[in-house]
C-alpha cells in the first residue's frame, strides 16, 4: 500500500511540473504571436509611408 501512496503522489508531481510547463508555453505561444502582429502592422505602415513619400515627390 505504501509503494501505490509513493507512487501515486511522484506521479501527480510529475502531472503538476507537465501542466505548469504547459501553461508557460501557451503563455509564450500568445506573447510571441501578439508581438509578431504588432512587428508586421508596423513594417506595413512604415511600407505605406514611404510609397505615399514616392507618389508626392513624382
């Protein structure tokens, strides 16, 4: 009966770590697409700019 209590209790542990590392990496996953959106809204802006600076000098 100990042996199944210690296994149990190590194998919940180890489910714990799982989930919190998983959680870490949705987080990551979010951060890391939110910035990428931003990054190409702002390089497509400043794209946007310059054509328009080009049509102005022509």
């Amino acid at each position: 009966m100990n042996n199944l209590i210690s296994f149990v209790n190590s194998f919940l542990s180890y489910l714990l770590v799982m989930a919190v590392i998983v959680v870490l990496a949705g987080i990551a996953i979010f951060i890391g697409i939110k910035l990428r959106k931003s990054k190409n809204a702002k390089a497509e802006q400043m794209q946007n700019d310059s054509e328009q600076e080009l049509e102005q000098k022509a």
